[in-house]
C-alpha cells in the first residue's frame, strides 16, 4: 500500500468561488480518481488521532504553539496506521483513534488495507514528524492568501503555521507541491525525486 501524505492547512474558498480549500479536500478529489485507475483508495483524516483535549487544550483554546506541537498524536498515527500498512505492518489500519466530537475513545476496529491502494492521510503539519510515508503532497498556501482565507474564529491559528513555514519549510521536504494560493487555479510541482 502507498501511504501518502496530504499536508497543509485548512481554509475556505473565497466568497463566490468554488477550489481546493485544504487537505482534506483534495484527499476526497484524489480518493474519486483513483479507482478508477484501478487503485483503490483509503482515507484516514489526521484528525482522527488528535490527543484529547484535555491535552490538546492544556494550554488554551488558542494557544498557536500547542496547535503546532500539542495537537496530533503522531505516534499513534505511525502505530495504528503507517506501520500497519507499510511493508513489515499486517496490512490493516484503524480509521480514528479519538472521536473529537465526543472527546473520547473512538472505538473503531482495524480495517484491511485494501491490496495495492493507496493510503491517504490529510491533514496539517504532518511533515518534520518523523512519519512513514511514501509520498508527501503539500498544499502550499503562502501567508498573505493564508491569512485572508482562515476563518475569523481559527485565525489564532495563523502563527503556528508560519512557525511550521520557517521550521519544517514543508514544500522544500515534500514529494510534490500543489500551490493553492488561488484556490480555483492550484498548479502542481513535482520535486525532482518523483518526475
């Protein structure tokens, strides 16, 4: 199974106009083409391994350096899913961990990883983690489009994402890049390692 990140950060489409607006929605796209390419498909949501909020939270509702570092439970993402699927795991994943809703355990059972798919897994700030992942896709928003398409009640959020720009530089680690400053017109680049 290919397991392939869908890194970047979550935002709307400008007022009228319809595009990509995050990671999870290009999964979804991604994960509507596929089979028909005969690889079938699998998506597990970061968000599904958040750690609980009273962990997530510790510090705050808009805390934006917890939201860097507190929020994903990588090492369960890696145990449950990426080491499951990968060459030496037993080709099985659990779709979530924590229900964010409920703020509980989830309850999900594994799942078989379907025989030569592809997993995605959407999500922000995945890479710099130390994950197993195949590919990487990063969907580069760059700070200004950032700031005039994140949610009023989520802009708190903004500086963990340039902290993420300065620290990680993702689009520099990923495989490839998708620029989404105009959410109706993403451009695709291939680093040189996939073309």
């Amino acid at each position: 199974m290919l397991r392939v990140a869908v890194d970047g950060v979550e935002l709307t489409a400008p007022p009228g106009r319809a595009g990509l607006t995050g990671p999870r929605d290009l999964a979804d796209r991604l994960a509507e083409l596929l089979p028909a390419r005969s690889r079938p498909v699998a998506v597990v949501p970061a968000e599904g391994f958040y750690r609980p909020a009273s962990v997530r939270l510790e510090h705050g509702r808009t805390d934006p350096d917890a939201r860097y570092t507190d929020w994903l439970d990588a090492g369960a993402l890696a145990r449950e899913v990426l080491d499951r699927t990968g060459p030496a795991g037993p080709g099985e994943y659990l779709p979530e961990l924590w229900d964010l809703e409920r703020d509980r355990a989830a309850r999900a059972g594994y799942l078989p990883a379907p025989a030569g798919g592809v997993l995605l897994v959407p999500g922000s700030l995945l890479q710099g983690l130390g994950l197993a992942m195949d590919v990487v896709v990063h969907l580069r928003v760059g700070p200004a489009a950032r700031r005039r398409r994140m949610p009023p009640e989520r802009a708190w959020e903004l500086p963990a994402f340039d902290r993420y720009d300065d620290e990680v530089d993702p689009g520099v680690l990923a495989d490839a890049v998708v620029l989404a400053d105009h959410p109706d017109r993403p451009a695709l680049v291939l680093q040189n390692r996939l073309a």
